[in-house]
C-alpha cells in the first residue's frame, strides 16, 4: 500500500456535478487520515499541487475534457513522478465514445512527469439535451458516497488502475474536439433577454471569465466553454444561447435541488428500469456495481 499523507485534488465543474463527486472523494480521503486541498479551476482561485497525490478531475464534454483542463495541465509544472489519478464525471457513464475522454489529458500528464495510475468515470444527473427521471439522478446521487470510497479504497494502494479505450472511440473523441471551437460560438451569441435584471451573478461566476457587465448588461465573449452556469444559474432565466439551443435542458438544471428532490424517494425503481435503452447502458453498468 502506498502511504499517502497529503492529497491536491484540482477540479472542473460548470454546473455542480464535478464539485460533489470532488468533495465526496474529499470527504473519503480525510477519513483515510489524508490531508487533503481542494482547487476549483474557476479563473479565480490558483491551485497548488504540494501533496504526494494528485487528483484532477472534469465533466466529460464531448467526449473529451473542457478546455480549462487543458489549460492547467499545460500552464502545470514538472510532475516529478507524482502519484496522479485522473477522474472523468460525465451523465452517459463509461460507454460508446465517453471511454477515451481521458486520453488525452492522461497523455499530457504523463509527458510532463506525472505518474498517472488511476483513472475513473463517475456519473452525476446529466445536465445536458435531457433531464433524467427524478428516480435515476436520485440513484446516482445515493451512490456517490459508495463510489468514493471504492474509489478511495483502490486509489490509496497505490495499484495501476487504467483502462483501455475502445479504438473507435479514441478516433470520435478526437473529430469531437471540434466542440471546442462551438463552445467560442456557442458562448460569444449568448444574450440576456429582457427579463435580465442586471444583477452581474453571471459574470461573477462565469468560471472562464468569459462574461463582462456593460450598461448593467452582461457581454459575453470568446472564452465559452459551453459549462452552462449562466444560463442555469440565471436567477431570471434571461441567458438565452442563439445557437444549440436544444443542448440546454428546458425547465433547466440545479443540482442542489434535483439532490434535495431525490431526499423525497421512498424506493428506487430496479436499475434495469430507471435506465432503460442503448443511451443509458453506460449509467445501467455504473449502478448495477452498486444495486
Ligand atoms: C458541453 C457539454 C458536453 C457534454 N458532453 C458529454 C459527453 O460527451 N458525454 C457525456 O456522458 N456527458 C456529457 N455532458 C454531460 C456532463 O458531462 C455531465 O452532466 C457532468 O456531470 C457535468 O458536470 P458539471 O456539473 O461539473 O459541470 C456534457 C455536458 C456539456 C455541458
């Protein structure tokens, strides 16, 4: 067993998901009697990575990870060989495409010392296209604290836990990074309707910095990396995307409260029926380890 004292976790997280897997991993480690710092890449704070594990973590978007990753692993310094896991969260779970999302952050690392040995999918309510029945995000959330700490478990031995991405999907996730170049797109034809009442929460939050306040308006420009925080944390729902439109979940996404409807479940449904069909067997195979 590899004996850890103190652990950096880095973390990526539009709307809330990466954040909760992140202190859940947080919470475990502590009990392992680890140290632990957390960082959010929000363009405010700067991480540090002191501790003898690293623990960096993203949503899955596109297949890949958001392009603040990218940023930090290349701004990163030398890794020394330090022990590093890299944890993807996503909404579809390690299926068709989603299985080499971390590919290339994992090859970044590597290439700059880092001692990459463990690597994890996470699944959390997906905040995208559609939302899931209050019964399936319910059990998604129900499980993460088990998830992390058989996460915790495995990644304190110190043993190599990699996977191995289909080839197919290794090829996809690359023609996807395209949505990099949509999220410019997607982010500089954001407007504020007039519901907008100019309160600035957007551009306060905006973790790309992406967003400046004119005239009591927010001005959007193009550092999008399509997270949704302010469209779904607009307390007036004025953030309207011109483009995609139909990647934003209508009635909206806020982790807190689909946490705090799921509190209301007596009994979950068999997995097989939560997450019926072809799109949900990556969530299907996530819980089944746990129902
Ligand atoms: C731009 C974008 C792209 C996404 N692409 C994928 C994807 O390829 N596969 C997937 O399973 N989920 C995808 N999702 C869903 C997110 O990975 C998932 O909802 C995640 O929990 C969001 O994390 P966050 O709340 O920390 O931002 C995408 C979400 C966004 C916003």
């Amino acid at each position: 067993m590899d004996n850890f004292h103190s652990a950096d976790i880095v973390y990526f997280s539009g709307t809330g998901g990466t954040a909760k897997v992140a202190f859940a991993l947080e919470k475990e480690l502590i009990k392992k009697g680890i140290t632990v710092n957390t960082y959010e890449l929000n363009g405010k704070s700067k991480s540090e990575s002191l501790g003898d594990l690293f623990i960096l973590m993203f949503p899955v978007y596109a297949a890949n990870a958001p392009k603040s990753i990218d940023e930090w692993v290349k701004a990163a310094p030398f890794g020394n060989d330090k022990k590093t896991a890299v944890i993807s969260v996503s909404g579809g779970g390690e299926m068709i495409v989603n299985t080499a999302c971390r590919v290339s952050t994992i090859k970044s690392l590597v290439k700059k010392g880092y001692d990459v040995f463990y690597e994890e999918m996470f699944v959390m309510p997906t905040n995208c296209f559609v939302s899931n029945s209050d019964e399936l995000n319910g059990m998604l959330l129900d499980v993460l604290p088990r998830k992390a700490d058989n996460a915790v478990q495995k990644i304190i031995t110190g043993n190599v836990h990699r996977k191995k991405p289909l080839i197919i999907d290794r090829f996809i996730s690359k023609i996807m990074l395209i949505e990099k170049h949509a999220a410019k797109l997607f982010g500089k034809h954001l407007a504020a309707n007039a519901l907008c009442s100019g309160c600035g929460l957007c551009a306060e939050n905006c973790p790309r910095n992406n967003i400046i306040m004119q005239n009591q308006k927010p001005v959007f420009n193009g550092n999008c990396v399509i997270c949704l925080k302010c469209v779904y944390a607009c307390p007036q729902k004025a953030i309207i995307p011109k483009y995609f439109k139909s990647f934003t979940i209508k009635e909206g996404f806020d982790i807190d409260a689909i946490e705090e409807k799921a509190k209301n479940i007596i009994k979950y449904p068999p997995v097989k029926e939560a997450a019926k069909g072809f799109l949900y067997k990556g969530i299907r195979e996530y819980l089944e380890e746990d129902y």
